[in-house]
C-alpha cells in the first residue's frame, strides 16, 4: 500500500511538473533545469574536493565534509540562477501570437517532465538517506533495555519513535520487490552510502558506543587537536550532541573551521574509521556472572 502511494504521488508530480513547466515557459523552466543540473555537477565536484583528504565519501570524516561544502556550494549556484530566470524572462502567458505562446509553452512542459524526473530521482536518494536515518534510531530504540510498567509489573518492550518508523516503513515499501530493485539500480549514491548513515547515526544515539569510539586506537591523538578541543566544548555543538540534532552539527560552523584544519586531517587519515565505527557498534561480551541481556535491572533481596 505505501508503495502504491508512492506510485501514484510521482505520477502526480511529474503532471503537476508539466503544467508548472507549461505556465513559465520554455526560458525560465529551462533556467531552472540548468540550475538543478549545474547545481548538483557543483555540489558532487565540491563534495569530492572536500572528502579527498579523509580518503573519500566511504569515510564518515569524508562524507561529512562532503556534505557540508558540497551542499552549501550546490544551493549558492541554484539560488542565483534560479533568480536569473526570473527576473529576465517571461512566463507564457505574457507572450504575445498564439503560435509562439504554444511553443513557448510546449518547450517550457518538456523542461517541466525532466525537472520532475531529476527531483523524483533525487528523492530516491533522500527518502532513502532519511530512511537509514531512522533506521538507526529505531535499532537503538529496540536494543533498549525493557523497563517494568509498575513497581513490580512485567517488562515492557521500548516503542521506537512514531515518527522514524513511518520514515523507516516509507524507506522499505520503496525497496520492495520489483519497483525497489529498479530504485537501487537507478539511485545515484554508492551501495554502502545508507549503511554509513545508519551507522553514524546509531553512534549518535549511543552514548555507550561513542565512548567505545573514542576509545579506539589513534583516537587519543585526534581528540588532542586544539580546533577538535575547541569544537568539543562549544555549548551549541554540546546542545546538538544532547539532542541528537544532526542537522544542527552539520551546519555549525565551527565545524566547518574543524573540517578545513589540516592538521587534523592528517590525523584522521592515520584512523580507519570504519573500523572503529564497527569497534564502537559492536556489543562488548559479557562479563562472567552478568546476565547477557544489556543494562539488565537485577536487585538483591533484603534481609528481614
């Protein structure tokens, strides 16, 4: 059903998209074909630009940088020429004989159709990315430890958050059979991009697992950097981190300042860290005498 839904939204779209194409003409919808186009060639050029240093967008220090230039470079480009179509050219209503309104307008319906295809191709690529987001917090939702309903009641299981399962379910009915496999064939990000994003985000949500990531071997050298020192006890990177408020780490820009440090760059580059993201998501084993079942509540009889 939630497929179906998707279906028949994109095919809304693409008519709306034609019609909106129709109405601005050939000039100013495809300025905006050209913006989208430029936009994206911009932002991947940027992003690659950026993630070179940490060994490309498989690394999350790499992705990040991505994300953060690239993104801003790739809306700077379409602002401008998106503006630039609007204010030196007309819509078609505002043209003069019949015969060139309708092929101004049938030019203008044709750039419509490829606008809706590229922003229904990119959406493949953000339900999808949104989707691993979720996924990441409904695992660390469900990994919870069980907590009593009453003083003494059965355990009852942890819910994840209403919101990041819709997400979630809308991610998995695009995936689904025949339709899903044609999605990935035709999505634009690399296979393991989504297992990144699940796995950054599950870091974010963990308390336990971040501590493990520090912890791991030639992170000590990282966390000495003095922009990284710096970025760490910034009360707005604090309050996101609180919050697990991705976005809002993303667009700090002292992070930014981080990001573009060289030196710690450098550093990065000696850590593989996948490896230490898997260290840091792993569940440690165990002690003897404790109970497998993580942050299990026990109690101790009392003597009368």
């Amino acid at each position: 059903m939630w497929q179906g839904g998707l279906l028949l939204t994109a095919v809304l779209f693409l008519a709306f998209e034609i019609w909106r194409g129709w109405r601005a003409g050939v000039a100013r919808a495809g300025i905006n074909f050209a913006a989208m186009v430029l936009s994206t060639l911009a932002a991947m050029f940027a992003g690659q630009m950026a993630a070179a240093p940490f060994g490309g967008f498989k690394d999350p220090g790499g992705f990040l940088a991505a994300l953060v230039f690239g993104g801003g470079l790739g809306t700077f480009v379409f602002v401008v020429l998106w503006l630039t179509g609007i204010i030196f050219f007309k819509r078609t209503d505002h043209q003069g004989s019949g015969l060139v309104r309708f092929f101004w307008g049938a030019g203008g319906a044709f750039f419509g159709l490829l606008i809706a295809v590229a922003v229904l191709w990119g959406g493949i690529s953000v339900i999808r990315s949104m989707g691993a987001l979720a996924e990441a917090r409904v695992e660390v939702a469900r990994e919870a430890a069980p907590q009593p309903a009453v003083a003494g009641g059965a355990a009852v299981a942890p819910t994840p958050p209403p919101l990041a399962s819709n997400i979630l379910k809308l991610k998995e009915s695009l995936e689904l059979g025949p339709a899903g496999k044609f999605v990935e064939s035709v999505d634009l990000m690399p296979a393991d991009f989504y297992q990144i994003i699940v796995e950054v985000g599950r870091l974010a949500s963990d308390q336990q697992a971040l501590i493990r990531f520090l912890e791991y071997p030639g992170m000590k050298e990282v966390l000495q950097n003095s922009k990284l020192a710096e970025l760490l006890s910034d009360p707005a990177i604090v309050k996101a981190g609180e919050e697990k408020n991705i976005t809002a780490l993303i667009s700090n820009p002292k992070l930014r300042q981080a990001v573009e440090d060289p030196a710690l760059a450098e550093q990065l580059k000696k850590v593989d860290l996948r490896a230490a993201m898997k260290y840091a998501l792993e569940k440690p084993a165990p002690q003897a005498g404790e109970r497998s079942t993580p942050n299990a509540q026990r109690s101790t009889p009392k003597s009368e």
